[in-house]
C-alpha cells in the first residue's frame, strides 16, 4: 500500500489495455488485479483509521466516566468530611467534574472518534464481504470455462463482475462519507445549541 494512500483513499491508474485476440485474457487479469487492489487498500485504510479512532474514543469516554463518577462522589466525601479538622471538601468541585467530563464527551462528538469507530467497522465488514463474494463469483467464472480462453461474451461477463465490484466498494465509501458529514453537522449544532444556553445563563 502506498504512503499517500494510509493518508488519504486515492484513485489509482489502471493503465493501457490491450482488447485483441491474443492479449485480451492479459487485460482482463490487468482489470482483476486493479478492482482487487482497491478493495484491498480501502479495507486496510479502514482498518488503520479504525484503531486510531478507536483508541481516542476510549480514552475519552474511560475519563469521562471516571469524571463523572468523582463528580457523583464528591457530594459524599464532602458530607463524610463536614466538620473535619484537617480535610475540607468544597462540593463545588462537583459541578467542575461534570463540566470536564461533558467537555471530555462534547470533545469525542465534535471530533467524532466513537461514531467514526463504528463507520469504520461497519464500512471495513460491508467491504470484505463484497470482496470476498467477488473472488468465490470469479472463481466460480472461471471454473466454467473448463481451462478454455474466455469468448466475446465470457469477456463481457468477467469485466462485468469487475465493474460491480469497483461500484460497490466505492458506493460503501460514499455512503460512509455523508454518514460523516452528517454527524459532524450535528456535533457542530450540538455544540452551538450549547454555547446558546450557557450565554443565557
């Protein structure tokens, strides 16, 4: 896999093709190993973002709840410690614990580790299973030619499969982005409506 595809899903070249008689079986492999390479960089893409993503969604959801249970404590400690010469528990403090825990969630919607988690996942598994449907479908093509070189039509049908798998990979990615844009859209009005109501308080 290329560096600047870990980085960014790119389009690749699929090169000069040769339709004749003689060279037409060598272009149809060409075309295989190209809609195989795609699906292939486009899972392992996922499954790379996937880990980060996955990584930061958990430690800001672990902190948030760890936050979040200081911030239902410290109300008892500051009851169990009334009076006490040496310790003195503010209960103010728990308000500051919630708000660093909704910070710690307000940060994974806005950056989207979680769902982003569960996009990856979901569009990783749609991926492999295309894929893996295309390799037994092309297997079971080629089976039936009984060792003879494809005909005019075979051809057809070879590309074909090809063709469907290279649109299904690519709608999957699609999907995938708009399902993004739409959380991101509305981690940003989530964020604004909040902003709103702080002001007014």
């Amino acid at each position: 896999m290329s560096k600047a595809f870990k980085k960014e899903l790119q389009s690749q070249q699929i090169g000069e093709l040769d339709w004749t008689p003689e060279k037409r079986m060598e272009s149809v492999t060409k075309v295989y190993y190209y809609v195989c390479q795609h699906a292939e960089q486009a899972m392992q893409w996922y499954l790379i973002k996937k880990n980060v993503k996955r990584k930061w969604a958990r430690i800001l959801r672990f902190w948030s709840i760890v936050v979040a249970a200081l911030a239902a404590l410290i109300p008892l400690l500051a009851q169990i410690y009334q009076g006490h010469a040496k310790i003195h528990i503010d209960p103010v403090w728990a308000s500051v614990a919630l708000f660093v825990a909704a910070t710690l969630v307000a940060l994974d919607h806005f950056f989207g580790f979680s769902a982003s988690w569960m996009r990856f996942i979901t569009a990783e598994v749609k991926i492999k299973t295309k894929y893996e449907e295309f390799q037994m479908d092309w297997q079971i093509k080629f089976a039936a030619l009984k060792g003879e070189p494809p005909n005019d039509t075979k051809v057809i049908e070879l590309l074909q499969a090809c063709k469907e798998l290279l649109v299904s990979v690519n709608e999957i990615i699609t999907e995938e982005m708009e399902e993004w844009k739409r959380d991101f859209k509305a981690a940003l009005k989530r964020i604004d409506e909040q902003i709103k109501i702080n002001k007014k308080v």
